[in-house]
C-alpha cells in the first residue's frame, strides 16, 4: 500500500520512555526474512510525549471536527489503550484518510513481503522510492509465503498474550524499505470505532507527514494493518493512531516513535539535509520565478510590439491622411509646362525615367546668376530635397534656355521643384515660383489609390525600422547603466566592509553562506584593549538562527600580529553574522560596537532576510516638495532601504503648492476624520515609492508655501494625523522614522498614545538633519526614540556637547548621507539634453550649459558660469552669497542661482535683488526662488568645481558618490563662513562653471 505524504510541518521533536518490546520462542522453522531475528520480534519504540503534552488535556466527549482544542487527554481503559480527542495538526482532513480510504473488513494476509532497500549513503541523497519498490519487488521470490504468514501469525499471538497493542514488520527496519505496522484494535483506545488510521511523520515530526488507513487483517485478535515506506532521510519515524475524527490512541499522550530506523542519519546529519534541500527548493523556486519572469517578459514583448506595430499603421494612415489633403492642393498647381518658362522633354514620362527639364531664365529672378541648379523633389517633398542637378545652357533654342537631366523617382506622379544660384546651403537667390513653387505632373503614374496604399506601408515600415533602432539603442544603455550599478554597489560593499577594518574585518572579505572565514579582529581600538584574553560570540541572522548562538570561541593571534582571528563555519541558511567580543568565555566587558553589535551580510545562502515595513513621515520629499537636503535624504533613503527588500512608505502633508506632475498613479484612496476636521488620503508613487498625502480640509497646508505659516501648529497636527491614520487604516510598522524638528512630535505621540492603541510593533528613529531649529522638539524626540542618527560621524561629534544630545549619546550614531546614483547620474538623467559619461563629458556638459542659458533666457557665452542651490537660511551664508553674485558680475561671469528662504523677510530680500539684477544684469543673472528640479539638474550637470558653504559642518554631500555619479573628477572647496573669505578668486578661471551647492 502506497503510504500518502503530506507537507512538511513540525510539530513536535521530544524524547519519550522505552516501550518494552514484545519476543517469544519461535518455531523450529528458519526464517528467510531480512530483518527478522528469532529472539526480536517487535522493533525499538520509543514513546514520545512532544506531540501532545504542550496541548491542554481534554474529556473524551466527542467534540466536532474544527473546534476541537489542541489537545487531546488519555481516557484509562484496562488493557485496551487509551482514547483521546485530538485535532488534526499536519492539515489533512481527518475525515478521510490521505489517498486511502478506511474499511472494517478482513483483510487476508499477502503472501508479498516487502523487504528493505538499501542503506543511505549520505544525508543529501534524495528519497528513491521507485528503487525501493523494485528492490522490494525483487526480494518477493526469495520469501515463502507459507513461511512469512507462520511468521506474522506467530507475532500476532505472542504480542497480544503478552498485552502489546502493535508491533512493526520486519524487526530491523531500515531506511529506503517498505514496513508493515500492525495494531490491535481490542487492546486500543479505538476499539469500538469502525475505522482506524494511522497518521505521522519522520524524523520527530519534521519531515513527510502522512495519514494512511489501516485494513483489517484476517489475523486471530483484531489486527489491522498498514504498510509504509520509510524514507531514506528517516531515522526515526512518530505515529499515533486515530478514527479519522476526534478519538486517538496515542500511547496515553506521549506518541508512538520507533528509534530503530537503520540510516546513515542522525539528527545533525538531518538538520543539514534540511537545509541543502530548502536550497534546492530555492534554486527550484528561482529557477521557476525566473522562468515565469522571462515568459511575462516575452509575452509583455510581444503585447508592446503588438501595440507599437498597431500604433505605427495608425500614425502612417494619419501621416498619408495629412499628405494627401495636402497633395490635394499642390495637383491644383501642377501641369505640364509653364509658357516661356519651364517644360519636360519628352511630354510622357514616368517613374524610373531620365527626363530634360527646361528653364527660361530671361526675366526671371536668376537672370543674372552664374549658375544656375534645380533643387527638386516629388509628391509635395515627400522626402525632402532628393533632385540636386545643375543647369547647362541649351545651343538648340533660341533665347536664355537651360536644362537639366533628371531621373524622376520611381514612386513620382508630382515632381517638385525650384531654382537657383547655388547647390543646397550655397544658393542664396531663387526661383521658387512665387513662394509656390513649381510642379509637374508624371503622365505615365500608378493609379493614385495604389500609390497612397505603397506609402501607407512605406511610411509605416519607416517607423517600425525607427523604433527598433530606439529599443535597440534603450537595450544598450540599459546593459551599460545595470552593469555600472552593479559595478558601484559592489564597490560600495567593499567599501563598507573595509570601512571598519581597524576594528574587525573578514578573510575572505565577501562572506558566503556554507563557506568557512576567518574573523579577525583588533581589539586595541576597543574596549577590550590590553584584556589578556578575547572571545568570539557569533551567531546568524540577527541573532534568530535556529541553531542559536554558536559557543563561545577563544581567538588567538593572527599571521600579522596585530589582530586576532577565529575560525567560523556559516550554514546555508544564513543572511546576516552577527558577532560581539567579550574578555571572558562567561561574559565580563563587552564590545558590542555601541549597542549595535557586529554585523556582516551573508551571501549566496538560501534564506533571505525578512522584509520589514517602514514609515517615513516626513515634511520635505524630492522631487515633489523639496526645500532643502532633507528632501533629498527622504527619497534617497527610502529607495535604498527598499532596494534591499524592505516595504517603504512614507506620509507627506499634501501642500497646495505641489507639483504632482511626478506622480504616477495619483488617486484619492480614502478620508478619516480626526481633529475636527475632514482628512482626505491621497496616493501616488514617485521615483518607486509608496507615498500617501494627507490634506486636512480645514486648510492648514493650503498656504502656498512648505515653510513659513505657523510651522509648528501645522507640523504637530500633521504628525497626529499620519499616526492616527496608521492606526485607523491597520498598519503595523516594525519602523517609524520621523525627520527634524518638523516632524519629531510622532515619537513622543507614538510613545505616549499610539503604542497602547494598535501600533505596539514599531521602533522610532529620529534623525537630525539641521539642529538649529526647532530645539526644543528635538530635544523631546532624542529622549523617545529608540534609536537617533545624524548625516555624518563629523556633525555627531560636533553636536554631541548640546544639551538636547549629550544624555542620549549612548543611542545617536553618525550615518553618512548619501546620493542617489539612478537619480543624479548624468548617463541616465531624464532633465539633461544630452546624457554623458566620462567618454563624452565635455559634449554632455557644454549642451546643459547652453540649454540652461537658453531656457532662463541668458546670453550664451563661454565666460564662467557661476550655479547656486541651496536654500536661502542665515547658516547657508546668505550675505556671502549676495558678494559672490556681485562679484562674478563684476569680472563678466554668469549667475543663476535656484532657493527659496523658509524666512518671509529673506525671501523679499532676495525678490528685490532679482528684480534688481533683471533690470541691471539680463543677459548675465538669474534668480528662480522657487523649487526647480529639472532645473537643479541642469545646474549640477555642468558644474567643474563645486563650492560648498555651511556655517557648522563642512557637509560633504556624499562628495565620492558625488564625483562617482558624474563620472569624471570635480575641483572641491569647502569654505567655513565664519572665517569671510572671499569667493571672488574661485570664479576667474576662463571657461570654468561654478556651482555653490548649500
């Protein structure tokens, strides 16, 4: 009987008492069955209690199927098991039985028996059922079947005077053979219930679960029978028996578990053949999605084709429709010939023929030229100018003849055409017939309708060649922009693993799950400098790995002397190490990086990590309401932490003065009510990103401006509502992540309401883009958060004696801010006229340059152009800014300078100088106060040197990611604002752009 297997699922692995086996004298018979031995009768069985005894026990009353408890409870019965109540954990439906249906009726015993396959050779080895059903096949004719039926008889009898209710067939079992497990009904706990089956699994219930029915045996004592096929992963195998519902046998609670399974497995060897084959399963499952992704991909193809070729005949029966309406016009004009002016020898022609053309000069506009030619074409210029012949004076008319040979094209029944002085791009004076034109008609043409159907295809195989050049071309610079992604972010991780080497790296340097590394570690940087003593504690995936910490390891001293080193193996089923260090084996001092442990990415392994759900609420997001660099951070953050696989939202107040022109897929999604107010929920997606936009109808946001109108009022009630709208909506964040002063309420409103109310999961970091506004709600959101950071390890250091920051040090760490490497590459730069790289950088730059003159309407010159963004703050060094403008005018350089000030006061300050410099300084300066991002583009794309002027930190703006995005080496200068140095010098070099960035 063919056992049914069902999906993996654990459910218990605990071990039980020794149930005493059951022998007796045999006959003097020798018996020929593999695995059966006169003095043992009945295999080594175990009772395991894991299976039940976590679950509450339970009277035997009958309970239905679906609500039955967990548990189940013994009901005492003298010599007949015990029965129980029990629901079905493995997900088969205990009404029936797997792939076999439960019968009562006798079943006489098969004179087949099935023997023992062979021995597994190694753990990773896959089940080879087919193999043990022919190996059992093949030992049939070496059974007597007289003999085997003495056999089971025989235990049958021994085993039920002896008060045992089952017993297992044959004695030594072995992994890869056939089994035959018999159970006495009478002495069970089902013995008044018509069916009896037999549900379990391998290997303490954590591989191949099935149910099977048992069938009644012929036997004397009511023995039913089941055969199963122990797989040769098994080395133990967990049952319990049931009546297809709620009553059980199941060893009064403890289970059936037979530990004699012949293998070459054990537990250890199992746990890691759990493992190759979760990554066969991912290998398999990759390979699938891959598959999958690649027929979507073809048939996505083939649907865009079919759309584009559907497209193209329109746009060419558009095109035909257009120039037939025109040519419509120009028959009217055509003729034959012109009295005294023009005409064709001979008078019928057609296409594909060499025709003279005639001209009379005399009296004409080219009476007096030199030369004279004929720039022609056909059907209304169809294709441009496609005649180009010169004239020659005619000896055989009298008067001021020319002529000229043409050969009229094949697809002509007007010819086109005009005269004059010169080839094309030379001519200066011509006959052009009265801005008319001339025209002839083709006597010999096709039908018209047959024409037009001809130019239709044409015009529609034209732009069919057009678009597969495009989409080749589009495939290429795809190629190109995926590899140098891949090319950075491998650098990148380089680069981050290398950035902590003084402390701690790895050899190999990439660590790779199933692979063995050296950590080595440099405990003279550390806490644990001068312990005469280190040790390793290490453990996988953020410390969850399901074989725990591994043991405490001594390091001892590496090859260079400096560092110490440990050995590690990492599983296969690791995606992240984490480790600390300690001056003990039992503890003592700890260097766990601050509180944030050690931890290093796992490649190649076959878990990955658990996305998590994080919430950006913030008041700034590039492109769509950027002020400053907060806007930036927001986008750029939130699309690296989402390439990783993590879920990315981010909340955003709805400003009146949006521009969703970014937007993808804008539509309302719902309204709440909080505060007093209708709070009406919108959502798009920009640059990849979930955004919801919260726009409260009392009119708080609709002022015009991010910045300026009672900031704080407006801010906190935003903060309320995106957390009220989290908590009405059902989300539940691992991850809150407030910004600045502007958005720091929702840590403490978190803290002190909405954790209690439904959003108990999530952990608050705040980070400090710009700690000179808004202290005191810094200060608050620092004492709540879980975790604070800051944009760089320099500004940490630099505002770490403030009053709002020094209590909480022990939690603010320093991040280096970055850039967005698909947003600010010029190769792939959507607000750029011509993408470049370093092979085409000088072409690249010179046209953003003119396209920024042309579109701001300043001269185009070569002198240096002098580029500012940034936002308008006394920090930026505004009065600085104004010197630098004056004096770059002063030495005939350009300005353009893009910000707007969050200070009303500094924002009309700055309207009065850019009225002032359009009236004094046109061609030469141009102040946008407003936020431009396509604009922003243009001005960072042709920038040579960058200026960057901040009043505390010498912010960096991520100048490596920077140069790496540009591709090409940019001057840097960093200019402290308290010390007034003057910018004039930076701006003389000749043919140089200046772009201030702040």
């Amino acid at each position: 009987m063919e056992m049914a297997l069902q999906s993996q699922r654990l459910l218990c692995s605990a071990p039980g008492f020794r149930i005493r086996p059951a022998v007796g004298s045999f006959a003097q018979t020798t018996m020929k069955c593999e695995g059966f031995t006169r003095n043992g009768v009945v295999s080594c069985m175990v009772a395991s209690s894991g299976y039940s005894r976590r679950r509450p026990r339970r009277s035997i009353i009958p309970r239905t199927k679906r609500s039955t408890p967990r548990g189940f409870a013994p009901s005492p019965r003298p010599q007949a098991g015990t029965r129980t109540h029990k629901k079905d954990h493995s997900g088969i439906d205990e009404d029936g039985a797997g792939n076999s249906s439960s019968t009562s009726s006798s079943t006489p015993l098969s004179s087949e028996l099935t023997s023992s396959g062979e021995s597994m050779g190694s753990s990773g080895e896959s089940m080879g059922k087919s193999q043990a059903d022919d190996s059992s096949q093949n030992r049939k004719e070496d059974v007597d079947p007289e003999e085997y039926r003495r056999t089971i008889e025989y235990l049958a009898e021994e085993n039920f005077m002896m008060g045992n209710k089952l017993f297992v067939f044959p004695n030594i079992v072995k992994a890869g053979q056939d089994i035959e497990i018999y159970l006495n009904r009478t002495l069970s706990a089902l013995v008044d219930q018509p069916a009896v089956l037999i549900k379990g699994a391998f290997n303490g219930w954590k591989w191949k679960f099935f149910t099977e029915a048992l069938q009644r045996t012929d036997l004397p004592g009511d023995w039913w029978l089941c055969k199963l096929h122990v797989p040769k992963q098994a080395y133990r195998i967990d049952f319990v028996f049931f009546n297809g519902g709620t009553v059980y046998e199941n060893n009064n609670s403890k289970d059936f578990v037979l530990l004699t399974v012949k293998s070459g497995m054990n537990e250890a060897a199992f746990e890691a053949f759990l493992v190759e084959e979760k990554q066969r399963e991912h290998e398999r499952l990759a390979a699938e999605q891959a598959e999958r992704a690649r027929r979507d991909e073809e048939r996505r193809k083939r649907e865009e084709e079919k759309a584009a070729m559907e497209a193209d005949r329109a746009q060419a029966k558009a095109d035909v429709e257009k120039r037939r309406e025109r040519m419509r016009l120009v028959v009217h004009l055509a003729r034959a010939s012109l009295e005294n002016v023009w005409h064709v020898e001979p008078s019928s022609f057609k296409g594909g023929e060499r025709i003279r053309l005639y001209y009379n000069r005399s009296s004409r506009p080219l009476a007096r030229a030199t030369e004279l030619w004929i720039h022609g074409g056909h059907n209304n210029w169809t294709d441009g100018v496609s005649i180009v012949e010169r004239l020659f004076r005619s000896v055989k008319r009298d008067g001021d003849w020319w002529y000229a040979e043409v050969v009229v094209p094949e697809q002509a029944f007007i010819l086109d055409w005009v005269f004059a002085d010169g080839p094309p791009r030379k001519a200066e004076v011509y006959d052009n017939n009265a801005l008319q034109d001339f025209h002839a008609t083709v006597p010999d043409y096709m039908s018209e309708e047959l024409f037009w159907f001809e130019e239709e295809h044409r015009i529609c195989r034209k732009l069919q060649e057009a678009r597969k050049i495009n989409q080749e071309a589009a495939r290429r610079k795809a190629e190109k922009i995926a590899a140098m992604k891949a090319e950075t972010k491998e650098r990148t991780m380089k680069t981050f693993l290398l950035s902590q080497k003084h402390i701690v790296y790895t050899e190999p340097l990439e660590v790779r799950a199933g692979c063995t590394v050296t950590v080595l570690y440099n405990p003279s940087n550390t806490v644990l400098n001068g312990k005469p003593e280190v040790w390793l504690r290490c453990s996988f995936n953020r410390w969850s790995h399901r074989n725990g910490p591994l043991s405490p390891q001594k390091m001892v001293i590496a090859d260079n002397g400096v560092h110490l080193k440990a050995i590690v193996k990492v599983p296969m089923d690791a995606y992240m190490m984490d480790f600390v260090f300690s001056d003990k084996e039992d503890g003592g001092i700890y260097d766990n990086k601050n509180g944030m442990d050690y931890h290093i990415p796992v490649s190649g392994g076959v878990l990955k990590e658990p996305p998590m759900h994080i919430v950006h609420i913030a008041v700034e997001m590039a492109p769509i309401a950027k002020v400053g660099g907060l806007g930036d951070v927001v986008t750029s953050l939130s699309r690296a932490v989402q390439e990783l696989g993590h879920n990315v939202d981010i909340i955003l107040p709805k400003y009146d003065c949006m521009n969703l022109s970014n937007v993808k897929d804008f539509h309302f999604r719902q309204s709440f009510g909080w505060g007093g107010t209708e709070i009406k929920v919108w959502f798009g997606k920009i640059e990849g990103l979930s955004v919801y936009l919260l726009e409260p109808q009392n009119g708080m946001f609709w002022v015009g401006c991010v910045y300026g109108r009672n900031d704080g009022a407006r801010f906190g009630f935003f903060c309320h509502a995106a957390l009220e709208f989290l908590k009405q909506n059902g989300s539940r964040p691992d991850i809150l992540h407030c910004h600045d002063w502007s958005s720091a309420p929702v840590a403490w409103l978190y803290k002190d309401y909405y954790r209690h109310y439904g959003l108990s999961n999530a952990r608050v970091i705040f980070t400090i883009h710009n700690l000179e506004f808004g202290i005191h709600q810094i200060t608050q959101a620092m004492t709540y958060a879980d975790k604070a950071t800051t944009v760089s390890h320099r500004y940490l250091k630099e505002v770490s004696s403030n009053s709002a920051i020094s209590p909480h040090l022990y939690k603010f760490h320093g991040i280096l801010n970055g850039i967005d490497p698909d947003i600010w590459d010029p190769y792939n730069d959507k607000f750029i006229p011509v993408c470049y790289t370093s092979e085409n950088v000088t072409e690249g730059k010179m046209a953003a340059k003119e396209a920024l003159q042309q579109r701001l309407g300043l001269r185009k010159s070569d002198q240096p152009l002098v580029g500012i963004v940034t936002r308008l703050t006394v920090q930026k060094g505004i009065h600085l800014i104004k010197h630098a403008i004056w004096r770059t005018l002063e030495r005939n350089g350009q300005v353009v300078l893009l910000g707007t000030a969050p200070d009303p006061s500094i924002q009309n300050d700055f309207v009065n100088l850019a009225n002032q410099l359009s009236y004094s300084h046109g061609n030469h300066a141009r102040l946008c106060l407003t936020y431009d991002e396509p604009l922003s583009h243009l001005d960072f794309m042709i920038l040579c040197l960058m200026l960057i002027m901040i009043k505390r930190e010498l912010k960096k703006k991520a100048l490596k990611q920077t140069a790496l995005a540009l591709r090409e080496p940019i001057l840097l200068v960093l200019i402290m604002l308290s010390t007034e140095q003057s910018l004039h010098g930076l701006m003389l070099a000749n043919g140089s752009t200046l772009c201030a960035s702040a």
